[in-house]
C-alpha cells in the first residue's frame, strides 16, 4: 500500500535534462529526479499523511516513511512513495494500515495516504520543479 509520485512532462525541464544527460551521463539525471521527489515526498505528502492518519495508539503515524518507488519496468522511470514500513506491525496485525486506508464492509475508510497526495499534487510538483530548477542551476548553470 502506498501512493506515488511519478515524474513527467514540463518541456523547458525535459530538455535541460537532456541536455545534462549528453554532457553527464544518464546517472546524474537520475539522479537529480530522485532527490528532488524524495524531497517532494519527505517535505510535503509525508507531514500530511501524518496529520491525517488516524491515532489510537500512534503506531500507525510512526510506521509512515518514504522509499523509492518500485517499477515492474524501471527504464526510464524515477519516483518515490509514502508506505508504511514493512515489519511495522506484529504478525497477525499488518493488515490494520491496509483497513485504514480503504475500509472494510464494517469500517469507512480514512485514506491517510491517497487523499494527502492527492491534494498535496500541486505542492509536489512545485518542490520537485523548484529542486530541479536548482539542480540546473547549481550544477550545469546553463
């Protein structure tokens, strides 16, 4: 269970980026993409996911981190992704986050973790735009 963000798009930043890829090699490139949406993920849909995570007894909230996203097909692809820490919960109680965040016939979901993110979206996308925008600034200064 987790919600992702995924980058694409906005032509000026795409080409920058290609650029810097023919100078510096695709591992800088990626590399720049995945700093900038662990930023965007730690900085923005994190501390919300946080705030609207429902506490009983807090395990749950604690439980929230950031990891890269993984992809059946990673070519070509950079994100990351709130989850909920694997072993978090003891065994027989690792389906609670699961019921939390999209309900049982007897319980209505509390999404703690798709709601934040999409509402944060555009939040996102300006730390990740502004984190690249640096990077290209900082390291190609073109």
């Amino acid at each position: 269970m987790s919600a992702e963000f995924v980058l694409t798009g906005v032509k000026e930043i795409d080409a920058k980026l290609k650029a810097m890829g023919a100078e510096n090699g695709t591992a800088s490139v990626k590399k720049a993409l995945r700093q900038a949406t662990r930023k965007a993920m730690k900085e923005v849909v994190l501390p919300a996911s946080r705030e609207a995570v429902p506490v009983r007894t807090g395990a749950l909230k604690k439980s929230l981190t950031v990891r890269k996203a993984q992809f059946k097909n990673p070519r070509n692809k950079v994100g990351h992704s709130v989850i909920v820490r694997p072993k978090a919960f003891e065994s027989g109680k690792d389906y609670y986050p699961a019921f939390v965040e999209y309900g049982t016939p007897r319980m209505e979901a509390r999404s703690y973790i798709r709601e934040p993110l999409d509402r944060m979206a555009s939040a996102v996308w300006r730390v990740v735009h502004a984190a690249l925008r640096s990077t290209i600034a900082r390291n190609w200064g073109k």
